[in-house]
C-alpha cells in the first residue's frame, strides 16, 4: 500500500475510481446506484470537481477490494497538495 500512496500522492482520488471503473468495464451510473449514490454526485467525484467522503469511499473500496482508508488517504494527499498549491499562490 505504501507504493501506491508514493505513486499516486496528489492525484485526485476519482482519478483513481475512473480508472478503475474503465479497467473492470464498469459504467458509472449503475455504479453510483449500486452504492446508493447519486450519478451526478459521482461523475462530479471521478471528474475530480468534488471530493469523495469517507463513508462514499468505503463501499467504494469494499466493492472494487481496495484495501480500507486508501480512497480516503488519497483524498488527504490530495487535500494537502492543494491547500500547498494555494499556499504558494498567494504569497
């Protein structure tokens, strides 16, 4: 798990999930109403416009078998990144 953190440190996490989705030939909306999730709130997540929550990213990772908290912590690097990209713009 650590080589994927290291590999994928400051991407957005529906990067990921996209991926993903493409890779098992997998559609997004029957996806999101599996999950009980609203299409629009997802395909906002895998274009990277909103993050993905906690609980969203855990039956995430327990459908596609990703170990549990890596949807989370990648958002948290993901975060960061941002919040230091912000940062260094506005000094």
């Amino acid at each position: 798990m650590k080589s994927l953190f290291l590999k994928y440190k400051g991407i957005h996490p529906g990067v990921i999930i996209e991926r993903e989705l493409k890779k098992r030939s997998l559609k997004q909306r029957p996806f999101s109403l599996l999950l009980n999730e609203h299409p629009q709130t997802f395909n906002a997540i895998t274009k990277g416009r909103r993050g993905v929550s906690t609980q969203l990213a855990l039956k995430i990772e327990r459908e596609f078998g990703f170990e549990e908290g890596t949807l989370v912590l990648l958002q948290a690097f993901y975060d960061i990144a941002k919040a230091k990209e912000l940062e260094t713009t506005m000094t």
